[in-house]
C-alpha cells in the first residue's frame, strides 16, 4: 500500500475536466488499497498539504495551465517528491506548440504548416488564406480554437475579447481537413510503447470540447480502420514525439489525415491525457489488455523523482 497525493482541480480552464479525471483515479487507487488524499492546487496552502501528508507519491491529473506546463512540475521537484507523467522541461516544451513543433520537425514528423502571433494582429486580416485555424499557443482540451472556414469575410473576433483569458499567442495553422485520430504511448523502460490507434468520429463538426468530454459527444472507433501501413506510421511517430519531447509516463498523440489528399499531421502531443469516463488513453489501455485499474497503478509504480 502506498501513500498517494491526487493533484487535481486546478486553476486553468480545464478545471473540469481535471475534476473527473482526478475522481476517476481516486476511486481506482481506493479499490487497489492504497491510501490517498485529494489536493486542490486552487487553495492556496496546497503545497503544504503535499508536504504535510508525506506522501510515498504525487499522482499528477491537472490539465492546462499552471498543470501540465512545467509550473506544477517545479513545485513538485523542489518539494524532491516522487511524481507522475512528464517532467517540468518536457511539460514546458509540448505544452508551448509553437516550439513542440520547431523541435517534432527536427524529428521527420508530419506538421501542419503554421506560425505564431499575437493575437490581436491575427484579428486584424486573414493571416493565411482559409481555411485555417487559430488555436491558443499554451492550452488544451481545443479550448478558445476557431476554424476560419472558406469564404469567411474576417478572423474569429473573439480573438478580440477583453475577457480573453488563454494567452496572448496564437497558432495559426493550416486547416488539414479529413479524419482524427490518437494514439496513446507509455513510456516503458524499454522505451515508449505506442498503445493502438483510435479514430474520433465527432457528432458536431471536429472534435471540440463538448466532442471530447460531453457524453455521446463523439464516437470512437478502435481499432481504427486505417491502413497497417497508416497505423504503424502513426503509432511510430507518437513513440518518437514521446522520445523527441523527453517525456515521461502516459502520453497521447493526436492526428488528422486527409485521405482525398493523402496529408497526415502530427497536431500535438497531450502529456497529461484524461482519464475521464469518456477518455481515449483509458479506452486504448482496455483493448491491449489493461484495465483502468491497472493503468492507475502503472502510472503509480511510474512515479520517480527527479523526471
């Protein structure tokens, strides 16, 4: 039995999500028989909890920002705390897309062609030709991402929002059309093993927030029906952005592929993905054999510090 710290809540947008992942992996540490405490990294005396409980490890399911972006990581190596999932360098490099992508290109993986700007200068005109879309330089769960579809007259002027809460950069890229897809990796001793590849089938038009975590808000076909020579690629590149990133633990890779084009892109890498009734790395887990249980528990015996 091990004495396990669940980060979760937290102060990004992503805060829900974060929630359900972390009840998740509470009730599953519970049924293994390990004893667990719950910290809210939005009250303001968490580190001292962490400190206070002593724990044997920190299992860390905060998303976005001030989660999965390298701050939290710090905190939890200079408290010297075994933890879960990517280190602070690792979590700081693929949460910033813009450079995720610089360092990927250096490693052959397939990218959309795009650049970062402010993005008050993205709302001014077209800053490509749509379609495109234009996405937060530092967020996940494609919270505040707009597809500027052809014949639009403007950029989203949301961008212009004074209530604008997810960072002054944004990614503009091009719009790769076609199908998405994941592929979910854990970083063994051996080296990353990339899980399987599950297509994404959205009820609504992609793959936003409410497809991602609302209930029937999207489809999952697994095995996807791709190609053995797709999926092997697919699976070959999440293990290498995996390794290229420095990342550690459980990890996911999202795609698309334009199959009318034959175009298929790395669109980012997901360091803390959810573990939510409706997440992907779970489900993945469950087709090769591993329960969600036993997931949390390998994420668990994972847990080391410094990462």
């Amino acid at each position: 039995m091990a004495r396990v710290v669940v980060l979760l809540g937290g102060l990004s947008p992503e805060r829900p999500v974060s929630l359900s992942t972390g009840a998740g992996c509470v009730a599953a540490l519970g049924r293994l028989g390990h004893e667990v405490r719950e910290v809210d990294p939005q009250n303001a005396d968490w580190q001292d909890q962490i400190k206070a409980y002593a724990p044997d490890a920190v299992i860390n399911v905060l998303h976005g920002e001030w989660g999965e972006d390298g701050r939290v990581q710090g905190v939890l190596d200079y408290l010297r705390v075994p933890y879960s999932h990517s280190g602070l360098l690792a979590s700081a490099l693929a949460m910033d897309k813009a450079k995720a992508k610089a360092v990927l290109s250096l490693a052959g993986i397939p990218l959309a062609k795009g650049k970062l700007m402010d993005r008050r200068e993205a709302a001014r005109e077209h800053p490509m030709a749509p379609p495109y879309v234009v996405k937060p330089n530092a967020q996940g769960s494609s919270v505040g991402v707009f597809i500027v579809r052809d014949g639009a007259n403007r950029p989203p002027e949301q961008l212009l929002d004074p209530d604008w809460t997810y960072g002054e950069d944004v990614l503009v890229e091009e719009f790769i059309g076609g199908r998405e897809y994941t592929v979910a990796v854990l970083g063994e001793k051996a080296g990353p093993r990339a899980l399987a590849v599950t297509e994404i089938i959205p009820a609504g038009e992609w793959y936003d927030y409410n497809a991602k975590y609302a209930a029937g808000g999207s489809r999952h076909e697994l095995p996807a029906r791709v190609s053995q020579e797709m999926s092997a690629s697919m699976m070959r590149w999440a293990e290498t952005a995996h390794e290229t990133l420095g990342c550690r633990g459980l990890t996911r890779s999202d795609f698309k592929w334009d199959e009318a084009t034959g175009k298929v892109c790395l669109i980012e890498v997901n360091t803390q993905p959810g573990m939510t009734p409706t997440s992907l790395a779970p489900e993945q887990a469950a087709y090769c054999g591993m329960s969600y249980d036993q997931l949390v528990q390998w994420i668990l015996e994972d847990c080391s510090w410094p990462r």
